[in-house]
C-alpha cells in the first residue's frame, strides 16, 4: 500500500473512503516512557527509556495531556493558554501549532508522520466533540463525529488502520455516565463498539499485536481491563485502588498508574502475572498522571 499523510488520508477518508499504512513503531528498547508528576506544588513532565533514568523537561506551566509520537522524539501538549505545542526531546525546542483561540483541543495522539490527532471541544465544552486531525503545519481537520461526546483517540494498525476511542452514550437520562470504548475503522469509516460494560470505560491503548487495555469502573473502582484480537474482554487488575491511565509495552507488559491511600505509584503488571508490582521513581513526588509509552 502506497504510504500518506494524516492529512490527506483524511481529504480520501472525509470525500470517499481511503487505505492507509501506518508504521509498526520502535523496538522495545526504543520505548519512551513519559508521566507527569507533581512535585513541589507543580506539573513536571518527565520521560525515560529504561525506567532508572529520568529526565524532567523544563515546560512552565502545567502541560496538559501530553502524548509521546510513535518514535519517542516529540511530545505534545496543550499549553496553559489552550494552545497545541509540541517539543523535541533532544534538545527541548518548542513548536506551536494552534493559537488556544481560534480551536478548543484536548487529547493529542500522533499518527506515524507526526500529525497529530486530536479532540475538538465544540463550542468550548466537553459536551459536544469530534475527533480531528492538526497537520505540522498547524492545519486542522474533522475525522469522526457522532452523538454526544468522544474522548482519547489513539491510532491503531490491528486489525485495520484505526482510531480507538472513548464515547459518552449516556448521562442524565441513565441516572450515571456510560462510556464505552469505541474503533473508528479508516479504510472503510465505518464505527464500532468495542465494550458493552454499561459503565465508564476510558483512556483506550492498544499495543502492537492487537490487544487493548482500558479503565473501566464496571467492578465498582475503577481497574485495568484488556479486550484481546479476538474480543474477549476481561479486568486484569482488581482491587479497590483507581487503577488509571494504561499502556502496553511491546513485551506484553501493561504499565499503568495506581492511586491508593498509599497515593499514587507508577505500576507495572508483567505479561503472565496476576499482580502488578511498584515501579521506583528517582524523584520525590506527591501524585502522578498522563501516562504514556511510544511504540
């Protein structure tokens, strides 16, 4: 298949419907692993490649829900005045790709070019959304709307080039909030449901052989669940910490954060274990979150 950008994927998408490749990422020993802690009153964002070294980049401000691209080399946020940023690991030179006014953004994810994914707040609230598209240039694009609001898009290559999501089904009228994880199909834009756990399930991942992993508070708190290729859906951690923010490393291993009246740790639950086990930080923290793994 011949290889496009993100943009013009979505110019064939949005007029009739494309094929697209995406690239199968790094080696997992070229993973980035990136996490945002609280340390002395602030939002640090900090990143590693082999969870001993950790290096904070100087940001100021708190960098809101940032992503790591496929290759580990850039990081996106939103800065504090609603703008989409992003910086070069290396050498920390910044890049502003929306001015925070004219777009209302949330949930940046890159695609394997460096365009970035991301959550259009419609009319500046999280009611109504659609999932779009910034290019480098700073061009944005729709990709998928439907009723009601979707966050957390990621980009997936199994089984077919996608966008994972979470979609708000139902609030008032359910007396609670139903989110259920969701995949956009990109070569024939069709949507479909991936969980039917009639509670709230959110921040989606997908790893390189298919699986997906999830928090859901189907259990009562909110654990670490896992959707396999073949659709079987199962929680893998339970207990009664908030359990948050999963990702899969190439090796199978589901890294995740753990909030507990202990307070927060970074956990690590190894593929082919029940438990999941602390992962030490080099740095004082008082809470951590927005973790996030390059591919």
């Amino acid at each position: 298949m011949v290889k496009l950008s993100l943009t013009r994927r979505v110019c064939y998408l949005l007029l009739a419907g494309c094929s697209l490749c995406l690239a199968t990422g790094a080696s997992a020993a070229d993973q980035r692993v990136v996490l945002t802690a609280l340390v002395d009153g602030q939002w640090v964002l900090y990143h590693s490649t082999d969870f001993v070294d950790w290096q904070a980049l100087d940001i100021k401000g708190e960098p809101r829900t940032p992503a790591i691209d496929q290759k580990g080399e850039k990081i996106a946020f939103i800065n504090v005045d609603g703008a989409l940023e992003q910086v070069q690991v290396a050498n920390g030179n910044r890049q502003k790709l929306t001015d925070g006014q004219t777009l209302s953004l949330t949930h940046p994810s890159y695609d394997d070019e460096g365009n970035l994914l991301v959550v259009r707040l419609i009319d500046g609230a999280s009611v109504n959304t659609e999932i779009g598209v910034v290019s480098l240039e700073g061009d944005y694009r729709p990709v998928h709307q439907q009723r009601s609001a979707h966050f957390e898009p990621v980009f997936a290559l199994v089984p077919e080039a996608s966008i994972y999501f979470s979609h708000v089904s139902c609030t008032v009228a359910c007396g609670h909030v139903i989110q259920e994880i969701w995949r956009r199909d990109l070569v024939s834009g069709t949507a479909q449901q991936v969980t039917l756990l009639n509670s709230t399930s959110r921040q989606p991942t997908v790893g390189p052989k298919g699986k997906v992993v999830f928090s859901s508070n189907k259990n009562g708190t909110y654990d670490i669940w896992l959707v396999t290729p073949t659709g079987d859906v199962r929680a893998v951690t339970n207990g009664p910490d908030f359990d948050s923010q999963p990702n899969l490393l190439s090796n199978g291993d589901v890294l995740f954060i753990r909030h507990s009246q202990k307070g927060a740790s970074l956990m690590r639950l190894e593929n082919g274990n029940d438990q999941a086990a602390p992962v030490a930080l080099p740095f004082s923290f008082d809470d951590l979150k927005d973790l996030k793994v390059s591919l």
